[in-house]
C-alpha cells in the first residue's frame, strides 16, 4: 500500500509541476510611452474624468487628464467608452502562500509556534501561483502576502502580481507585523463536558499583559546591546522605530479599544485588521487616526440580531464616520475569492456608499494604509502606472471585463490557466459542430 | 414481578434486616414488624383535586389502609396528630437514571471509525439495545435517594440513558430502609428511546439525526418482519423490542422540532410516544397540541444572563434573552392547550431549584392543582401505574409529604417524607412555629420583636423606640433564647432570655438584664407571618411582564404571520423567463398567490398597489444546491444512506431564511451532504419564513436524493483514520453504485414474490431506478461524471443533475446527450485538488452546449446574493443577460421539475416574485419585496421595523435582567452562539 502511495504521489506531484507551467510570462519593461484615450478614468481618489487621457512612460504616470487639454505620446490606446482604474490592492491577503487548501503541501501559510515576527511571507511567496494569474483579469494588480496563525504571524510584504520571483514581485518588502489580538470570547472544551458556543475569555487580561511583556522586551533588548541576537525581537525593530506597521487583527469593540490604546501606549502605527465591531468605536478610530483593513463585506452576520445587510453597509458607516477604511476578503477559500475584491466594493456601493468611493476602499485608502500612496492607489502624476481599463464598471460583475492591465507600465498578460482550458474547450465543440 | 430476577434479589438480599416472613432468622427472636400508623388532623390531598380537611390518613404494611373524614383509627396503631399539617402524594419522577450509572465514552481520536457492530446476536446497530434492563446493574444509591426524598419524590422510573432505544425502565420507590425486593415496584416499567448513540459502543451509524429517524424507522419494519419469524438467526435485540411493544413508550425528543418529528414516526408504526421535550415546546404550542401525546418536560428555566458589562452583553441574542423571560410559561401554557404533562428532575441541576422553578411556573399562571397533578397523578398515569403511586386512596403506596401547609407557598416546609411506610424526617415537625410579631415586655419596657426565617433558621429583629437592637435568637428542643443589646449605643450591654415554648400565641420566661439583675419576661404575639403580611407580600410580587412569542420566537420573527395580498406592481420592468422576455414599463396583478395577469395599464379594486417604477420584477431565486434551513447535513456513518430524509431536520427557525429572503431567494433545495456516494433524500423548501418545516415543503415537489463523487466521499481530507470505509478511490465508488442499484433491482424482485424485508434504502433507490425519485449529483472530475452516466444509463435512468459539476466543460457534450443538468457554482475553485481545472467559463460552456445550467450555492452567504452570481455568467463567457437570470430562476427550476409552479413570471404560476432596486444583476441592486404564493416574507420597509423590534425588545429585556440581578437573583454570564454554516462537506456529531 505504501508503495503505491508512493507513486501515487509522484504522480500527483508530476501533475503539479506540469500544470504549473500554465503561469504567463512576465512582461517586459515599457519600453515606449503609452497613451490610453478615450476612457472615464477613475482616480481612485473619489473623483472621476470623462473622456480622458492618461500617459505613462517608464512606468510611471506622466500626464493625465481630459483628452481635449492632454498631450498624447507614444503608443496610443483606443480606450472610448471604457473605463480605466488604478490597480485594485488586496490587502492581508494568502495569494501564493497556497495553491490547494485542501492539499497540505500546498499550504505555507501558517508556521508553527505562537511568536513569529521573524516569519517572512516575502520568500515562500510562489509568483507561478495559478491563483494570483487569476487575479488579474478581474483588476487585482496588488497583494499584500500576509503570514497567519499564532499570536504574532509574522512578517508581511507588498507584491506585485507579475513576476519572475518574489524579489521581482516585492513592492514594500517587511512591511508590517501582523498580530492576532486575544479574543474576548473562547469556544467551550466540549470534550470537557463544557456546553459549546463561545464564552467569555478568562485570560483576555492577562493574554494583553503577555502582548505589553513582550513588546516591553523587546523595546529593552533593542535598546540594549542585542546581544546574544534574539530573531524575534530583532524583527521587530522597525516596528518599534514606526517604519513598520503593527497590523492588528481584531473584531470585538473591547478589543479594537485596546489595541488602540496599546498602539498608543507603545507608540505604534496601528492597523486594525478584520474590525467586525468597528462601526461601533468608529469615533475612538477616527480621534486616533487608526485605519481598518475591514472584513469581507461578503460575509453573513455573526449575530442574529444584526441587520441583514450590516457587513454590506460596515465600510459606509465608518467611512461616514471619517475613518480611513480599506476592504480585506480573508476567510474560507480566500486565496480565489481573492478575485471578487472588486465585487465586494460595489456591494458597499449597494448599500449607500458612493461608488467612487466604494473604488477608494480598494484603491487609494489601501494604498495609503499600507504605506505605498506614493506610488499607488491613484491615477495621478509621478505614481506608477499599474493600472487598467475596463469595457465597464470594473466594480459591476457586467462591467469588469478588462481589456488592458499595466504593472508598472508594463502590460501583463490577462491570459491565465482558466481563461486557456476555456478556449481549449470552447475549440474542442466548435470544430466538432 | 418477573421470577428470575426476584429469585436474584432475593439471593443478592438475604442479608437484610427486611427478610420475607418465609425466610428463617438466625439472629434474634422474630418480630412482626407490620405497624400500622394513622395521621390525624391532617389536610390530605388524597389526589391533586380531592382534598380532605382534617382529615385521617392509615398506613399499613407501606400501604395506604384508609384515608377520610370519619374513620376510627384501628386498634393498635401508633397515632400521629399532625395538627392541621398537610399530606400531599410523594412527587414521581417518570424520566430518571436514579441508581444506574451511564457508561462513560471512550474517546480515542486516533482509532479508525468502527463501521459495524461491536456485539454478536444483537441489531446490526449497536445502539439499538431494547434488550438493556437496567434491574441488573440497579444499585439504591441512599444519597442520591435523600436528595430526592429531601425535594418531595417517593418513586423515580429509571433507566439507563444510554443508546438510541434504551431498553426498559424500572419503578423504584425510594424506600431507603428497605430492599430491593420491596423497592421495585415494577422491573419492566416503560421503554425508553432517544437520539443519542449509545456511549458504550464506537460504530459510527448514525452520525446525524435524520440519521438516528431512520435507523429508528427501519428498526420497526425489521422488528415486524422479525417477529413474523422470518428471520433464520436470532437476534436478541429484536426479540427485546418485539417484546417491549406493550409497554409505554417514551421518547425523549429534546427539542420542539424533534417532538414534532418523532410523533410523526409513531403515527407511522402505530405508537404514541410520550415525549420528553426540553421546555422550549411554548415556542410551537399548535403542534405539540397536533401530537396528541402525553409530556414530560423539566422546569431548567435558564437565569438571567448577567449584562452589566455593555460590551458582552451585545452578543446575547434576543432568542435566548426571550427564552429567559417566556420559559417559566411553558406549564401554563401546556396547561392551557390541554396538554398532559408530567415534570421531571431530569435537567435541573437539584431539587431546590426544581421546586423553586415550579414556583416561578405558578407565578406565571400555572394552576396549583395542574402542578400538584404534573407531580403526582400525571406521571403515574404516563407510566400506567396509577394504581400503585400518584395518589392516597386505598390500597396505594404510603409515599407521601408532610408539610407545613400549601406546597407551592414559598414558605412551606417539606417536614417528612414517607415512602412504602417508611419516615424521612427533615425538619422537626413539632416545632413550634415562633414566626410572628411580638410585643416583648421586660422590667417595664415594651420591645417590639419580630421572628422571621424557616422554623430551623429564624432570624429575630428587636425594636425599642424605633432603634434597631442588635440580637441573636435560638430555638431548638422547644427552648427558646434570645439575647440583644441594650438601647445605650455608648456602653453596650446584653439582655438575655430564655424560655420553654409550648404555644407562640404567648411566651414566658427568664429574662437576665445587662446589670446581671434577673426577672422574667414576656411576649405576646400580635401576627403570625403567615398572615396580613404574607397577603400584602403577595399582592407586590406581581405576575412578571412576558414578551409575547413571534414566529420565529426570536430575532425577524413576527407575532403575526404575513398574509396573502392582492397585490398589483405598477410600471415595473419585467423579467418573463419567457418568451416575452424582459417587459418595459408593465403591471403585474398578483392575486390568490397566483400571477393573475401581466400587462399594460392593469387596474384592479382591492389591490394593493405597489410603484415599481424603475424597478425591476422577476421571479424568485432558486438555489438548487444549499445547505441552511437544516439541523444536520450529513449521515455519513454509510456509504450508501438513502434512507435518510432532509426533510426530518428542517430548521425552520434559521435565521439564514430571513436572509435568503433579503437576497431574493424563495425556493431552495436543501440537500445531503456529500459525505457518501449514495447520499440522502432532499427537501425542497419555500422560505416561507415563520412557518412550519411542514409549511416551507413544497407542495406536490417531486422527490430528489443528493448522489456525489469524489474526494469527499473516498474521504481524502478527512483525516488520516479514515482510510477503512469502502471506497477509498474513484474506482471503488463506481461498484457502490453498481452494487447498490443491482441489489435494487434483485429487492424488487424479491417484493413482487411477496415474502420480502421492507427496507427503506432499497425502497429508495428502487424509486430511482424508476424515475421515480431523481438525483442530483455532487461532481467535479470529467471521469467520474462520465462514469456515472454509464452506470445510470446501464440500469435505465438518467441522472438528473450533477450538482457543482466544475469540470462539466470538459464533457458537456456528453451531459447533452445523456440529458442531465449542471448545477455549478460561478466561479469556485482551488480549494481542493480536483477543483484545480475548475474554470468560471464553465456555466456558459454547458449553456452554449445546450445544457440545462444553474448556479448555486452551497453556502449560507452566497445564497444571498445569487443575482451577483448569474452576473457572472455574462462576465466569464459572455452569456446574454436574458439567459444568466434563467441560470438562478427557471433553469433551476426546472432541474427540480417545478418549472409549472415557479421560475418564471407567467399569469397562472405561483406568485414567487422579487422586486429589485435595480436591475437584478447589477451590483448595485437590493432585493426591496420579495413574495411567496403572494404571500410578501420580506420587505425593506418591514425590515426596518422588524429591526426597531429587535432593538425595543432587546433593551425591555436586558432592563428586566438587570432589575433581576439587583433583586440579587443568580445570574449566568453572557454566552455567545457558534453559529456553523453548514457546506456540503459539515460533518454532524
């Protein structure tokens, strides 16, 4: 039996290595200035042009604005009644961490042990993941590769998703540490005869304490004379010194409230990440000045009781409530819904937001949480020219239908393992009728 | 009593103090130990409503000799004069495992699962054990007796709690001086069954509760066929079930739901069960009325959940909330509908807040006598035994209360408890009740003394021109002392009495003052407590405010269910699903829950109009494959269970309906999971949210069972034990198939020849081999979609849908030509190995194909936004609008044969009817009225108010809990409800 296993493996992993040459192949450089005319462009920043025309060159954005007053350069692309966005970002996302979830191999998501700063997402990221191909022709051009499990995870990085390797791939290598805030409720042992559901955590408190002992250490080893190295406390230097952030998953209003006020204490820039009662502290976040990476608006209600619609209209009661919101899709299967990142924003819209403003959740509030507004986010001169166009509404499943994409200025490939078994198949019946 | 087991006891027994008269004494002279004892001046109810004032009670050899008015005590009897105390019946409980250990689990996660059964000669199922009497293993256990004895009970039915049928119970009377051989009133008293497996054995069957319905259901028909002597083997198991059929059957249920379900189950094979609920049956009280059983229910009404922190207290839910406040009604309410119930100490956590529960239920307006009855008369008469227990009359056993006055007073106290003859004695009974107010006079001053507390613990205040005096008083073997201090705040002293207590009315004494100097004292009572101020107390606690019960009796439900309306849509665009295609600017006319007409410029009186102006109107959404609604989703302790019925474990309660509802759904197939290749029968619902599971079936629907392949039923992922259930791969699941359909086929044969076992698995697949009952089928790979169509088409059926069917592209030519649809999900993938070539091109592929195509679910969130899904059909693959919007309405409808009632908007059909915001595949559209059969269940208009309820019930409730937790009542800490959302893969139990 053990030997069959065996092969049966090998077979699987032939499969694998075969199929997995589906990936597409980086673009090239730009190597010319493109001019994209024509097209309602989206800035990203609420604020839309009609007919417009955007110029980029070298990878970066160059001109842009109505096509009436902006020059053109270089290759032109007829863009009339499309639509162009920015690059959409995918923040505290699995993309290339895992391929099947099912298969256990496959899965480098998660490291073991409970304090993992020093964890990298960066180098397991696969950039010939079929996964994060299939991102792109829905307009995901960004992710944020983001460690999970534990207390602290480790350590994320901001790629690109065109790329030879991850190196090529990284935008903002290390950017931030992610930590998983206590909860303040624990499922019931029902092997111990304990009723299911959840209940309170007992050790909420002192869970706390332990995170403030820890960073207190830290703080101390890297102010002393870090010797012997400590890898943990190590990584944590640039959060410490404030050039990385501290991403705070969190869902309960107690636990948003102190990681606000750990945040403050420690001096921190903070994220809270997840954030399913935010709505509910939204002054607290807004006096604080600290971001939220919200949960998947496609979502059910934790609670009875909650509005039907309450993960739809989240992120627009705390936009309302002038907090810089971004929108997440971790959870089940998050690494191929990945591509619904659009989708998720235009049900927010749905449900009372503009739908420019919808497009900031996933563009340049993303951006800016994360540190890259630099660069992207929005379609505006001197930032890079990752973007695409749309034949429509790119946040509408009618309208996504994307035509062009460009990672910095390069144009990428909208072909992926999916789209290529569609036209294998889609031949296979025409030529036999 | 059966001769072998009383030859047992009698051996086990010799030992006893209690021998037979027959029995020889080796260890004294012989004494006749038959005493006879009379009660007088006693208030004896003989039964709950036959009530003697001063009244005699005899008792002879543990048996009631006589009971009345007028009788003369028999020579020779010792006499109690009880002083006009109270003689109640000892309380039965008819639900017990007094005296039987319940054997403990053996878990071991490792172990691979066990698939048949651990024993020889039984059921082929090892928690089907009618055989278990628990008189062999029966141990008195005297503590536990005292504890019952303490909280009023004489007899306890008891059984082992163990296992699916549990076998027969015993009546034992909690005689503690006694012996077995008197105890045991009855050793095969009733027949006991459940929903739990049994912990003694591991075998997997069944993993679920439609699991559990349907192994209970071929049980009867085999237990039939057994005692019909067909079987060529014995089976002891059967032969105990054959033999038990005469006695009561009770089933302990556990939940309304199952209540409901279970009865159904007796209709079937002719047995009224008595059920066993678990106090929530106030919730559907119509149908538990509509079982026509009698009940057992426990008094375990929650506490108040303690909600001084905000933050935690947001997680409660309204349902829970709701059932803190409405639960101590359910006696009433039982009471009221003229259901017979019977109380059992089973889930109270001890015999005080068993009684005080009972108060509670008499505070909320349950009758004292139905109470005494539910104590008494009731069990007995469940447990056919009326003429043993329950009761005082002649002839009876003497089990019975003595106490200081009306039970169900707060103040009473239980004094003795008798059982067969036999005194329990927990409070001294001739103690003199000193509770009362007092004038106290010593040396020339005038105290006021009030004495307040039980007779055992009295608590004393003392009152001197209106300053409170420290004090301290004791009263036992008739003396009383009292000492306090003296008014002088600035040099305490002590005064002390002491004083032999007859009659309370006067008291007199020794009294010894501060200065040492003694003289004597006395008191005078001027109330007892049992009195004016008892009467004033009364009419302060007042009957508590209950929130009224809404269908669902928690959050969204409302206390009056939506009608059917003539309805009239005004100026919508209109989504036909026919050839007519999408109207512009037209009025529907809904009328009768039919679609009564379309057009232009429809006026109709007495229709309520509805501006659907820029609106957009469809038929309902169908979600051909989901999994909420439901209780459980798989049985996969079989690899074939057709036996089983989802529409067993319809949760019409879930509040994931309401939220289909928000999403423009109005029918869905709940089905089985795909934990086998051969899964089990589905339900097809309409989401008629508030009413029954029977409400939401849809009427007339054709039959379907859920088929699947695949990882999930060869068990890849779950876990490294599981690797012994046959099949373990794709080949072995095409001989499942072929195997069962050819025994289908060799069963039917059998049942034309007329000598066959009725066996509801084969009954089931023959119906498919029939085109009878149609599958639709969890697929993924082209291999195993293929295979499955030549095994279908080979024993001459056709599948009807391959459910999921991701790689359907691959082979829809094949689909075409074999004639199945494909039920898919848009555009899911990468979640496991063989949904690597899923492609979201697949649902426009078979369409193009000219595959019947539908996009489902299989998920509690996405079934909310389906219209977001048939989008997707135009963005992967380009599929005209028109035919998306078929691809969650008529083409799923037609997958389950329902297409001439629903699926399309066409004057004649149900009105199952959505009207959209927007056009219904934009993003940026809602679901604003969503109906059924004309009947609207969702509305976002209603909604908002729906949710201000939620919101003003919620804050009524959580003031109550804290007025509840100031009057110092025992709370509990806010718990928070796990809600799973159940996929196609949920494993149960």
């Amino acid at each position: 039996m053990k030997k069959y296993l065996f092969i049966y493996s090998i077979c699987i992993s032939l499969c694998i290595s075969f199929t997995g040459l589906a990936q597409q192949t980086p673009a090239p450089k730009q190597a010319q200035a493109i001019s994209i005319v024509g097209a309602t462009a989206h800035i990203g920043n609420g604020t839309v042009i009609e007919n417009a025309t955007i110029v980029f060159e070298n990878g970066k954005i160059v001109r842009i604005g109505s096509a009436a007053s902006t020059r053109t350069d270089g290759k032109i692309i007829d863009a009339k009644g499309k639509h162009i966005y920015p690059g959409f970002i995918a923040p505290n996302s699995t993309l290339g961490l895992v391929e099947v979830d099912a298969v256990r191999a496959t899965r480098d998501q998660d490291e073991t042990g409970s304090f993992n700063p020093h964890i990298r997402s960066l180098i397991a990221y696969n950039t010939e993941s079929k996964v994060v191909e299939s991102c792109r022709p829905n307009g995901i051009l960004i992710a944020q590769v983001t460690p999970r499990g534990g207390r602290v995870s480790g350590t994320s990085s901001i790629v690109q998703l065109d790329a030879w390797n991850w190196e090529d791939a990284a935008l903002k290598a290390d950017d931030g540490i992610h930590i998983n805030w206590p909860n303040d409720y624990t499922k019931g042992r029902s092997w111990l005869g304990e009723s299911r559901g959840l209940r309170p955590n007992e050790n909420y408190s002192k869970q706390v304490q332990e995170i403030q002992k820890t960073f207190d250490e830290a703080a101390a080893y890297l102010n002393g004379d870090r010797s012997p190295k400590n890898l943990p406390f190590e990584a944590m230097s640039g959060l410490l010194k404030g050039t990385q952030s501290l991403f705070v998953h969190v869902e309960s209003e107690k636990g948003i409230l102190d990681a606000i006020d750990f945040g403050k204490k420690n001096k921190l820039k903070i994220v809270i990440v997840g954030g399913y009662n935010a709505h509910k502290v939204a002054n607290e976040l807004r006096l604080h000045k600290v971001p939220v990476l919200l949960h998947r608006t496609h979502s059910v209600p934790e609670l009875d009781d909650e509005d039907y619609d309450l993960s739809y209209k989240k992120a627009k009661l705390l936009m309302d409530a002038g907090v810089l919101v971004g929108l997440e899709n971790s959870g089940q299967m998050e690494r191929m819904n990945t591509r619904n990142l659009p989708f998720l924003a235009g049900t927010v819209a749905a449900h009372g937001l503009n739908k420019e403003k919808a497009l900031q959740l996933i563009t340049s509030n993303t951006a800016q949480i994360l540190g890259i507004n630099d660069r992207l986010g929005t379609l505006e001169v001197g930032k890079d020219a990752t973007l695409f166009v749309s034949e429509g509404d790119a946040l509408d499943m009618r309208g996504n239908i994307l035509t062009h994409a460009f990672i910095n200025g390069r144009e990428i490939s909208l072909e992926t393992h999916q789209t290529k078994l569609w036209q294998r198949y889609s031949k296979k019946y025409s030529e036999k009728q | 009593m059966n001769k072998p087991y009383l030859l047992l006891f009698v051996i086990l027994c010799s030992f006893s103090a209690f021998a037979q008269e027959y029995f020889p004494k080796n260890d004294g002279v012989k004494t006749d130990t038959k005493t006879i004892t009379a009660f007088t001046n006693a208030k004896i109810y003989v039964t709950p409503s036959q009530i003697i004032d001063n009244g005699t009670l005899v008792i002879k050899d543990g048996k009631v000799l006589q009971v009345g008015t007028n009788i003369s005590v028999p020579k020779g009897a010792v006499v109690m004069n009880l002083n006009g105390k109270t003689i109640y019946p000892s309380f039965i409980d008819p639900f017990s495992d007094f005296g039987i250990e319940k054997p403990k689990r053996n878990r071991n996660w490792r172990e691979a699962p066990q698939y048949d059964a651990g024993r020889e000669g039984y059921y082929w199922n090892d928690h089907i054990r009618p055989e278990t009497n628990p008189l062999e293993e029966f141990t008195f256990d005297n503590k536990k007796a005292n504890e019952l004895l303490k909280a009023g009970f004489g007899t306890v039915n008891t059984h082992k709690h163990d296992g699916i049928v549990r076998g027969n119970g015993i009546l034992v009377a909690l005689n503690t001086s006694g012996d077995n051989s008197t105890r045991i009133l009855d050793d095969r008293s009733a027949q006991y069954l459940s929903y739990e497996k049994s912990a003694a054995s591991r075998q997997s069957y069944p993993t679920s509760l439609m699991g559990a319905m349907a192994l209970i259901r071929q049980m009867y028909h085999d237990a039939d066929w057994y005692a019909k002597g067909n079987a060529n083997r014995t089976d002891l198991a059967l032969e105990a079930l054959v033999a038990n059929k005469n006695l009561v059957q009770i089933f302990h249920s556990g939940s309304k739901h199952n209540s409901i379900k279970t009865d159904a189950i007796g209709d079937d094979f002719g047995i009224q069960y008595v059920l066993v609920g678990d106090g929530s049956e106030y919730e559907n009280i119509d149908a538990m009325k509509a079982t026509n059983a009698s009940f057992i229910i426990p008094v375990n009404f929650p506490n108040a959940y303690d909600v001084s922190d905000p933050y935690a207290s947001t997680v409660l839910e309204l349902e829970d909330m709701k059932h803190w406040n409405q639960a101590p009604a359910n006696p009433k309410m039982l009471s009221d509908k003229g259901i017979t119930f019977s109380f059992t100490l089973h889930d109270s956590k001890s015999g005080k807040e068993f009684m005080s529960n009972i108060h509670k239920a008499i505070a909320y307006g349950l009758d004292k006598t139905k109470a005494l009855e539910a104590l008494t008369t009731i069990p007995a008469r469940i447990l056919k035994q009326e003429d043993k227990i329950g009761s005082l009359q002649n002839g009876r056993q003497a089990n019975f209360i003595i106490t200081s006055g009306d039970l169900f007073d707060k103040e009473t106290v239980i004094y003795e408890n008798w059982v067969q003859g036999n005194q329990n004695i927990f409070s001294d009974k001739s103690l003199v009740d000193l509770r009362g107010k007092y004038d106290l006079n010593i040396a020339g001053k005038t105290y006021q003394l009030a004495i307040t507390g039980t007779p055992e613990k009295l608590k004393s205040d003392v009152i001197i021109d209106s300053l409170q005096l420290g004090s301290k008083l004791s009263f036992s073997d008739g003396w009383l002392q009292l000492q306090f201090t003296t008014p002088d705040t600035t040099n305490t002293g002590f005064i002390r009495l002491t004083a032999s207590v007859k009659n309370p009315t006067y008291i007199s004494g020794k009294a010894v003052l501060d200065t040492g100097y003694e003289t004597t004292f006395n008191a005078t009572q001027k109330a007892t407590s049992s009195s004016e101020e008892k009467d004033k107390k009364e009419k302060q606690e007042e009957t508590p405010e209950m929130l009224p019960i809404s269908y669902p009796n928690g959050a969204y439900g409302s206390t009056t269910l939506p009608r059917q309306e003539t309805i009239l849509f005004k100026n919508a665009t209109v989504w036909t699903n026919e050839k007519e295609g999408i109207l512009q600017n037209t009025d529907v006319l809904v009328k009768d829950g039919k679609i009564a007409r379309i057009g232009k410029n429809i006026s109709a009186s007495n229709a309520k109009i509805i501006d659907a102006t820029g609106k957009h109107l469809t038929a309902g959404i169908i979600d051909e494959h989901s999994h909420i609604a439901a209780f459980a989703i798989n049985e996969a302790g079989h690899n074939s269970t057709a036996e089983v019925n989802m529409a067993d474990v319809v949760d019409p309660e879930d509040v994931d309906i309401y939220r289909n509802l928000a999403g423009g759904v109005t029918t869905i197939q709940l089905l089985h999971g795909s934990a086998n290749p051969i899964g089990g029968r589905s339900a097809i619902l309409s989401l008629k949210w508030g009413r029954s599971a029977d409400e939401m079936l849809f009427k007339d629907a054709d039959g379907f069972i859920k088929f699947a392949l695949g990882e999930n039923v060869k068990q890849s992922n779950w876990g490294d034990t599981e690797t012994t259930r046959f099949p373990q791969t794709r080949m072995g699941v095409e001989q499942v198939f072929t195997d069962y359909f050819q025994r289908a086929k060799e069963y039917e044969a059998k049942k034309k020849s007329g000598n066959y076992r009725y066996d509801i698995e084969m009954e089931t697949i023959s119906e498919i081999l029939n085109s009878k009952r149609f599958v639709s089928c969890h697929s993924y790979v082209q291999s195993e979609i293929n295979m499955l169509m030549k095994v279908a088409e080979k024993f001459g059926f056709n599948i009807n849908t391959f459910t999921h069917i991701l790689e359907g592209y691959k082979v829809a030519d094949k689909m075409k030509e074999h004639g199945v649809g494909g039920s898919t999900f848009s555009d899911w993938w990468a979640y496991k190995y063989e949904v690597n070539d899923a492609i979201p091109y697949n649902g426009a592929i078979m369409h193009n194909q000219g595959v019947l195509v539908a996009f489902n679910s299989d998920d509690a969130e996405m079934s909310r936004r389906l219209n977001q899904e048939a989008a997707k059909a135009v963005k992967y693959g380009g599929v005209s609008e028109e035919d998306a919007w078929k691809f969650v309405t008529l083409n799923p409808a037609k997958l389950l044969h329902i297409d001439d009632k629903v699926g399309s908007i066409k004057t004649g059909k149900q009105a199952d009817l959505v009207l959209w915001t927007d056009h219904p595949m934009s993003i940026y559209t809602k679901a604003q009225t969503t109906m059924i059969e004309g009947t609207i269940y969702f509305d976002l208009e209603r909604d908002t108010q729906l949710r201000r309820n939620i919101q003003n019930d919620r804050a009524k409730l959580i003031n109550m809990m804290l007025q509840e937790k100031g009057k110092g009542m025992k709370t509990q800490p806010v718990k928070k409800k796990e809600k799973i959302h159940n996929h196609c893969d949920t494993g149960q139990l």
